[in-house]
C-alpha cells in the first residue's frame, strides 16, 4: 500500500522566513509533496527617509527608527522582510511626492513584491528536495503567477489538474468571495460557481481528489473572523454586547461543491485566525490558519494512501 505524506501552508504573506521554512518543510518533516494554498505576497511598504546628513529613520509598527548609516537599514530590513514588508528608501521630497502619486507609488510596491517573489523562486530552485504546488490566493497580483510558471521546481496549479501521488487528483482555486477590501482575486459567487464547475468537470474521479481551495467554505468553523464595516476605511470590526461581533467569512459555493462533489480532502486558508479541521458530509477540510507576521510557519501534514484516500493530520508549527 503506498503512502503520501503532504505539507500545506498559506497566507505566507512576503514573510522571508516563513517561505525558507516551507521549501525545507520536505526534509524537515519527511513530506513527500508541499501545497502552499494562496496569499503569498505581503500587504505593506515600510518607508525609510534618507536624511541629509547621511542619517535614516523610519515609522515601523507604532514606532520610530532611526539609523546612523546603511548597514544599520539592511540590519532592519531583515526584520520588516520578516513580517512580510517590503522597504522602500528614498528622500523625504520623494516620498512626499510618492503620497501624492498613489499611481507612481502602487507600481513602486507591484515592483517591491514581484522582486521578492522572483528571490522567493530562486531559493525554491536551489534548495527544494520535493515537488511543490504554489497557488496565488485574492490577494496577490496577476503579476504573480509567470514568475512562479518560470520555476523549475515550483508548479502554479491554478489551471491545471495535478497528480500529488498515483492516484489522488488535485485541483486548485486561489480566489475568494468578494471581500471589503475588494483583492484582485475577489468574485461573486456566481462567478466562483463558474469557475469551480470548470475545474471540477476536469478531474477524473473527483470523489478521490483533493480540492486546495483558497477560500474555506462558508460555515465550516475554518471562516470564522470578526464582521467588519465597510463603510468605512480601513473596515473596522463591528461591535455588539462589549464584544466583537463573529461570522462565518467563507464562501457558499465553495461549500455547495464540496457537498456536491464529496472529495476526499479540502485544504483552506484565507481566514488566518480560523485553524481548524471539520467535517462536510465525508470531506476532511482543514485551515492551518497563518501567523506570518511573527515569522512563525504554520501548516498541517496530512497522510494519504491508494486504498483508504486520507489517513490522519498534524497541525505543526515552527
């Protein structure tokens, strides 16, 4: 009877560590396939002011920076590129020009995170063991996906049916119902409906497959998060009794096809606050959950065989 064992991750978000972590997940936890499910560029710029006098300083997380040279930037570099940030250095009549030209400054940030992704591929290249599955999640930019295409040990499974092992099929959705902050891979659920009877027609036996899917399936208990106003900006969490208020976030097609199709596993993320693994009818659906901007790599390994379909889980983290 042969044996698989799976590593997925998500929402790695930019976060330098958390991706190294992941490409030697294979080794370290003796997988034989890794599946990162989505949202693997960060959401920020942090900017730094280069002074006249040769000096820097910066705002980072509620405080301010200041370096007296260069190597003192790189040194904190390290740390924003730890949290999934991107650093930009300039001159403070540039980057006031930047706050004026949000056009100019949203191509800066598209360069920021395409250039990290390009460094995130070549570590993949040089030090992967085991093959592995790279999706796009809503967040992430078109831009994203011929970077990862032009990998030579990572696939992008977006468009295509995957075997993981033998026998078990895979197919994979990156985006998510509409959001409020409206991500470039956002849908309505007419859409996402679409999109998953495509991709489902395309699978052999879908009872046996495993459908990594971006988004979690509404209800599940792996979508649970606060609600949050959108009527203003940032959305802020509503609030009721003292306390904030909590949902269900995930999408509804995404759970009528996993009734409908009854695949052996669905692996979810999205929603980083929401690690947890249920039941919808025989389908095991599992969400990690996602805590990048400590660092930190959170993923489950899952085990899978010819004759049985899944076997067990491990939430790890590290």
């Amino acid at each position: 009877m042969a044996s698989t064992r799976l590593l997925f991750a998500t929402d790695v978000h930019g976060s330098d560590p958390v991706w190294q972590k992941f490409v030697k997940g294979g080794q370290f936890y003796k997988a034989d396939v890794l599946i990162l499910g989505g949202d693997i560029t960060g959401k920020n710029v942090v900017s730094v002011t280069e002074n006249s006098d040769g000096t820097f300083s910066a705002n980072f997380q509620g405080q301010k920076h200041d370096f007296k040279n260069k190597s003192d930037v790189m040194n904190f570099d390290k740390i924003v590129r730890r949290t999934g940030s991107y650093l930009y250095v300039a001159s403070k009549s540039e980057l006031d020009e930047l706050a004026q030209n949000k056009e100019k400054a949203d191509q800066i940030f598209t360069d920021l995170i395409l250039q990290r992704l390009k460094e995130w591929i070549d570590y993949a290249d040089k030090f992967a063991t085991t093959p592995i599955y790279v999706n796009a999640g809503n967040d992430d930019d078109a831009g994203v996906d011929p970077i990862i295409a032009a990998s030579s040990k990572v696939t992008q499974p977006e468009e295509k049916v995957v075997l993981v092992d033998s026998k078990h099929e895979m197919i994979s959705a990156g985006f998510a119902n509409i959001t409020p902050w409206h991500c470039p891979r956002d849908y309505t659920e007419e859409e996402i409906a679409k999109r998953l009877d495509r991709k489902i027609s395309l699978l052999k036996d879908p009872h046996s497959s495993i459908f990594n899917f971006h988004c979690p399936p509404v209800n599940s208990g792996l979508d649970t998060c606060p609600k949050l106003d959108a009527s203003v900006y940032p959305p802020r969490p509503i609030m009721s009794g003292g306390g904030v208020v909590l949902f269900g976030a995930g999408s509804t097609s995404v759970r009528e096809a996993i009734e409908r199709e009854q695949p052996m596993l669905g692996l979810h993320g999205h929603i980083h606050e929401s690690k947890n693994i249920s039941r919808i009818g025989r389908t095991v659906c599992i969400n990690p959950g996602s805590e990048y901007g400590e660092g930190v790599l959170r993923g489950v390994l899952v085990n899978i065989d010819d004759q049985k379909g899944y076997r067990s889980y491990q939430f790890v983290s590290g």
